[in-house]
C-alpha cells in the first residue's frame, strides 16, 4: 500500500510542476499587441519581434565567442599564480591555446566560418 501511495504522491508532484511550468508561460507570455511590446524611451520603433530567431550561422560564431571567453576565464586565475607555479604553469597555457587554436583551424577548413 505505501508504494502506490508513494507513486500516487509522485505522480501528483508530476502533475503541479507541469501545470506551474503553463502557468508561468501563460503569465510571462510575450505580448502579441506591438504597441504592448513598443519598447519605452528608446526612441526607436521595434524593426522584429523581440523574440525573433537568427539565422543558424551565428550559432557558430557565438559558440567561438563563449570557446574564448571561457579562455579568458581561464587565463585569470592562471595570471595570478604563474610567478608561483613556474615554467609548468606557462606550457599548460601554450598547451590549452593550442588545442584552443587547433579547434579554430578545423572549424575554418571545414568552412563554419563562411558566410556565403
């Protein structure tokens, strides 16, 4: 009897998440009217939806961006303690920029960077 009620629970926990996940997107939905979605004080008229799609080519470009910023993220640390850690410290920098570097290269010969 507990394992049908622990089911039961379960599927009742289920069901509320779906119906607050509905909820929610019914409350926060965008709104259709252009002059609801007008944008305040900006001085220019919206050209597309707020909520427009791009086209599939920048995905690639966003995806180089975050590769680099995640380098970036990565280099801080590594600029604090290299005094510290020594010439180890700068070869696993020119180790990391390279595989960095080489993703680069095979994403150009492959032609993800082409824009015709």
């Amino acid at each position: 009897m507990s394992g049908i009620t622990a089911t039961l629970s379960l599927l009742g926990v289920a069901a509320l998440g779906v119906v607050g996940v509905y909820g929610a997107a019914w409350a926060f939905r965008v709104s259709r009217d252009p002059v609801a979605a007008a944008p305040f004080g900006s001085g220019l008229e919206p050209v597309e939806h707020a909520v427009s799609r791009f086209h599939v080519r920048w995905y690639t470009v966003t995806m180089l961006f975050l590769a680099f910023d995640m380098e970036m993220v990565f280099m801080y640390p590594w600029t604090r303690v290299i005094s510290v850690m020594g010439p180890g410290a700068v070869i696993e920098m020119f180790a990391f920029l390279g595989v960095l570097l080489a993703g680069v290269v095979h994403a150009w010969r492959e032609g993800a960077l082409r824009w015709t």
